[in-house]
C-alpha cells in the first residue's frame, strides 16, 4: 500500500491469499483487530475451519454433504458484506476534481475506484476525508418518490413499509460518509422520521429526527429535524422539550407550511405549560402574517381565546370572539367562541359596555 504525500491519497492493490493446508492456521501480522484487515481474517479462518472440518470428517458421501450444508449457513453468516458502490459522481478535493464510484470509509479514509479515459476499472485509492470539498451526488428519484407517497392522503401501509426499506437500504449504503460534504445520509433520515410522523409514530419520529441534530449540527438538515422533533415532541405532550426545541429557533421563512405548524405547536406548549403571554407571542404572528396558510386566521384567533381567558384580558377576548363570529361563522373557530361566550358571560358583558362594534351577548343591547 502506497500513499503520495503531495496529494493525500492511498493505492490499494488486490491481495490474493492462498489457500493451502500449511497455511490455514497460520497468523499474518497484518490480521489484527487494529488494522483494517480484521473482517477478512474472520472470514478466511471459518473458511479455513470449514475446510479442515470437510477434509478430515468423511471426506466423501452423504455425511459430507450433510456437514457441507451446515457449514454454509455459518458463512453466509459471517461472510464480508458486498462493497456498497455508490456512483460514480463527480469528486471534488483539494487537488483536483475527478469521477469515481465510493466504495467504503475507513476511518478518515474514503476508498473510491476512479473513472478511467478507457472504461477499464483502475485500482481503489484512498482519498483522505479531509481533503474532500464535495460529492456531487444528485437526488436520489427515492426522495421525490417518499416525499409524494408521505402527502398522498391513501396511502397504504404496505406502500409505506416499502418506502422505509428502500430508505433503510440507502441509509445503510451511505450512513459511514454522512459527514462528506454531497452524500444525504442525513436527509434520508429525516425522511424516514417524517414518514413515522405522517402515521403519528411520534416517538420513531424523534429518534430519527435526534439522529440528524445530533450527528449533523449546524447544517440546514439539523435545523430542520430540530423543528420537527419539536412539533414531534408537542403532538405527543412532551411540551417542555417542545419548547426547548423550538422556541428561539430561526424560523423556515421559505416554508409556510412548516412555520405555521412550529408556531402553532409552540404556542400549545405554551399554553400545556401555562405560559399564555409567550402563546400569544406564537399565535398572532400565524393572524398577522400567515392568514391564508392552514387556515391560520381562524385557528389562530380561537386558539387566542385561552390565553386572553387566564390573562383575564376580558376587552382582547370580547374583540377576538366578535372577529370569529364576523369572519368564520358556522365554523369550528365559531364553536369555540361560543363556548368561550358561554363560559365568561358575566365577564363578557362588563367588557362589552367599553367595546365600540357590533354586539356579541343578549345583555349588550340592554338599555
């Protein structure tokens, strides 16, 4: 094995291992649990083992047989993994930029077979991780295909059993170079916990969101499964690390969709934990801002009313519900005002006498 020290990368040329009787227990020095040979030794003893256990038991006839098909399942047991190849992509480093196929990472070392002008395969080289700017591998037509299967409202179990193979197998493939710059090992994840979120498997949802920040800090990956955890977190009434995860976090300005469930989930921390000002600092903007998206307008408003109620906000809460009942008639937000009416009649009429708009209590148009 060569390594060039001017452009940090490693040869590795095939090694062919002979198999005779005077050898098979022999101990090379270069198969130790150190070195990046180990697998392999383990794989050639049971050959060895399985050799020996062949050729001094019988060594013909149905009893070799029987042992032979014992043997088998105890290979393909232990046997060494096929090498997983990915590509090939476009490889940008430090040197140069090159194609080639990855293969496996060992350690800090990221083994690749490059692209040669004639087609012919070369030998593996090490390419120092350090030394990586980028892999420039595109998206995987998976991503797309999970993400449509994740918003299609009949989706079958068995159509999303199959997705999280094919994202566990990928995963699988890529995982070991998920911190190289282009491989989204990351993202595969996050897909997995937001497929366990659609079936509102909010525990396997957080366990893969928490993998991404945890292996993953400060990419836009992270941030993203450290709102999802959040809302994971708020939808099964874990509300304290609900707003450890998303309280102060930037919020996803390009996403509306997304920025409106993490407001709205905040805000029902806030309110599961009794902190109503900072509820109200999470609703309004969704009134404010986001009207139209999720129908934040009127599940915003409604979800006002509980805060303004335990703040004792009488006037702010005469104002909301008189907003629903103009606005949103006929509707679930009006069906919590109502009962809000109900609740704080008393309240609401000594609050009505210093609104100025159209009357919402049978006692506000008394003389």
């Amino acid at each position: 094995m060569k390594r060039n020290q001017k452009s940090g990368i490693r040869s590795q040329e095939p090694e062919v291992r002979k198999f005779s009787g005077s050898s098979v227990f022999s101990s090379p020095e270069h198969w130790t649990l150190n070195s990046g040979y180990w697998p392999s030794a383990i794989g050639y003893w049971i050959l060895a083992i399985g050799h020996w256990l062949l050729t001094i038991i019988s060594p013909s006839g149905p009893r070799s047989c029987r042992l032979h098909f014992a043997v088998l399942p105890l290979l393909a047991a232990l046997a060494l993994p096929a090498s997983a190849q990915l590509g090939p992509y476009p490889v940008v480093t430090k040197q140069a930029t090159f194609e080639a196929s990855l293969y496996k990472r060992d350690k800090d070392i990221l083994w690749v077979e490059r692209k040669s002008a004639s087609g012919e395969r070369t030998p593996q080289v090490g390419i120092a991780i350090a030394d990586i700017l980028n892999v420039q591998m595109p998206r995987p037509a998976l991503f797309d295909a999970v993400e449509r299967l994740r918003a299609a409202p009949k989706a079958t179990d068995r159509q999303f059993q199959a997705a999280h193979r094919a994202l566990d197998k990928f995963i699988l493939q890529t995982r070991a170079m998920r911190d190289i710059p282009g491989i989204p090992a990351n993202e595969a994840i996050l897909l997995k916990g937001r497929l366990y979120a659609r079936k509102g498997l909010w525990r396997e949802a957080i366990r893969q969101f928490e993998n991404v920040v945890t292996y993953a800090p400060g990419t836009e990956t992270a941030t993203n499964a450290q709102i999802y955890a959040g809302i994971a977190y708020a939808k099964s009434d874990e509300h304290y690390f609900a707003v450890e995860y998303l309280a102060g976090i930037p919020l996803p300005e390009e996403d509306e969709e997304l920025l409106s469930t993490l407001l709205y989930a905040l805000g029902n921390s806030y309110v599961a934990l009794g902190n109503y000002d900072n509820a109200l600092l999470s609703y309004l903007p969704l009134v404010v801002f986001y009207p139209y998206v999720q129908a934040n307008e009127a599940r915003g408003l409604a979800a006002c009313l509980t805060c303004y109620a335990h703040l004792e906000e009488w006037e702010p809460l005469y104002r909301t519900i008189q907003e629903i009942k103009r606005l949103y008639p006929d509707s679930p937000a009006q069906e919590t005002a109502d009962d809000f009416l109900e609740k704080y009649h008393d309240e609401l009429v000594k609050a009505g006498q210093f609104v100025d708009a159209a009357k919402i209590t049978s006692s506000d148009t008394a003389p």
